[in-house]
C-alpha cells in the first residue's frame, strides 16, 4: 500500500487514481473535523469537498514539508476560519448523531431507553462544556481527542510551537473537567 506522500506525489505527476485513494482515505476523517465545529452537516460537507478541490489546485505547492494528513488538516482548518468569518456560523464541537449524513451506519442492538438517555445527556453536557473553553482550547483539545492528531500534527495545523499545544490541551482538561464536575460527581446518599 502507497504512503500518502507517495500517492501525492503520484498525483503531482497525473496520477488521478492516486488523488481518488487520497480522498477515500481522509474524506471522513475531514468531514467529522469539519462537522464537529459547524452547526451545518451540509455546511460541512461542502468545505470537506472544498479541501480536495484544493488540494487538486494546490497540489504542485505541497513540497513534503509537512505529512499529506497535515496539509490536509491545515486547509481545512483555514476553510473553517474563513467560512466561520464570513458566514458567522455558530461553532459546534460535534454534531447530533442523526444530523450526520454520513456514513451510513449499520444497525446496532437496540439498548435500554434509560442508557440511551443517560448517554444522550452525557454526550450533551459534554458538547455544551467543550462549547464553553475558548477557540484555542477547544481547537486544540478536539484535534487531539477526537481527530487523533499528534501534538506536532496540532501544532502544524494550527501554526503554533508544540510547547504550546501542550500547554493548551492541559489547561483545556482542566477546564474541561471543572465545567463537567457537577454532573459528574458522585450522588450524595440522602441524609436518614
């Protein structure tokens, strides 16, 4: 199996079914990015298609400076910004589970009503308290948990030291922690 550079590479030289095993690669793991910080999973899957329209028109700029996944990450990362300041999207950190259009998502055993809620709720709070740490916080900690990116991929995309991104994802945990304490604190046995 080819690398990601060595399929850009292809690419760069007229390679399309290199380009296509690109996007087939990152097309999701783009689109979730995207998703989780819109409020729109049209809106996202229209920047995920803007990335690879770029990487197709920027694809002779890329010199293996960076990893593919990086590049990747960066435009898409600078689409968001751009799209956020022009269009005044509200910032989400992940969508609704049924707001995503994709994947099509195989059945799955159906699970008590109460663990669905308690799921559901828990899923919420956590959205809501992500939501409320600041751009740069919140940026960095879903990029690391939820994208999967090393702290020098995070750092490559977001144009920061990687000192730097340490001391967000730190801050961003505790801050993280500290909005989530109520509603993860044990219950308190009623006084007899």
């Amino acid at each position: 199996m080819a690398t990601d550079e060595e399929l850009l590479r292809a690419f760069q030289q007229g390679d399309e079914q290199a380009f296509s095993q690109l996007y087939q690669r990152y097309r999701m793991a783009i689109y979730r990015f995207l998703a989780r910080r819109l409020d729109s999973p049209v809106r996202a899957e229209e920047l995920c298609q803007d990335v690879f329209v770029a990487l197709v028109e920027h694809a002779g700029s890329w010199r293996g400076e960076a990893s593919v996944k990086t590049y990747l990450y960066r435009i898409a990362f600078n689409r968001l910004v751009s799209d956020t300041r022009r269009s005044e999207h509200r910032v989400m950190v992940a969508p609704e589970p049924n707001d995503e259009p994709l994947p099509v998502r195989e059945p799955q055993a159906v699970e008590r009503p109460d663990v669905m809620f308690e799921a559901q709720e828990r899923s919420r709070l956590v959205r809501e308290a992500l939501e409320r740490l600041s751009p740069e916080f919140r940026d960095t900690l879903v990029l690391k948990e939820y994208d999967g990116l090393s702290c020098e991929e995070i750092a490559e995309v977001l144009g920061v030291a990687v000192g730097t991104v340490k001391s967000r994802l730190f801050r961003a945990k505790l801050e993280l922690k500290r909005h989530l304490a109520a509603f993860f604190a044990s219950p308190s046995s009623p006084a007899d």
